[in-house]
C-alpha cells in the first residue's frame, strides 16, 4: 500500500482559492493513477478530479473550470487548485491513488468554503 498525506484545506470565503497537496510515499508513483475525492456529511464520496500516467485529466462538472488537477513525478506529489469557490465544495477532500492491484487513501483533509 501507498501511503499518502494530504495538507491545504482549511477555511475560504466564496470565490477564494485553496491548493491542496498530496504527497506519495514509494518509488513507483509515475505508475499511479492519482484522485481526489470529496465527502459531505451525509453524502457519499464523490470523484473530483483524476490524472493518470500519460497526464490526461478529468473532472466531475461540478468542478469544471473552476479545479485544475496536477502531478510531479518526481516530487511524488499531486496537487489540486480549487478556484472560485463555492459553499457547496465545502467538504473533507481526500487523495487517492490506483493502480490494478492497489487503491491507496489518505486520511483527508476539510475544506470549508464560508463567509
């Protein structure tokens, strides 16, 4: 298993920007399928956003516009910029990473979008 940190969240007002960062443990993290997922109280985990090897991104409509996933394969580390925030983004954001024979979560970490 992969182990993996997320950090960034905290408190925004509407409109505000937040990155938040995931860092990787393990030497094999080019190979990964990189995720963020968000969870509301009360509501299932949803997919966010994903980049997989060659690069290629893609995003629930929600975020789309607003969100830009990205990867450092060499710093073991995938990033989300959240752009234009909205109150309803307002949940604990969590870092995932797939690949046929593993899928890795972190612990999560909460963004609250409020004036």
């Amino acid at each position: 298993q992969v182990q993996l940190v997320e950090s960034g969240g905290g408190l925004v007002q509407p409109g505000g920007s937040l990155r938040l960062s995931c860092a990787a443990s393990g030497s094999r993290f080019s190979s990964y399928a990189m995720g963020w997922y968000r969870q509301c109280p009360g509501k299932q985990r949803e997919l966010v956003a994903v980049i997989i090897m060659s690069g290629r991104t893609n995003y629930a409509d929600s975020v789309k516009g607003r969100f830009t996933i990205s990867r450092d394969n060499a710093k073991n580390t995938v990033w989300l910029q959240m752009n234009s925030l909205k109150p309803e983004d307002t949940a604990v954001y969590y870092c995932n990473a797939n690949t046929i024979s593993m899928d890795s979560w972190g612990k999560g970490t909460l963004v609250t979008v409020s004036s």
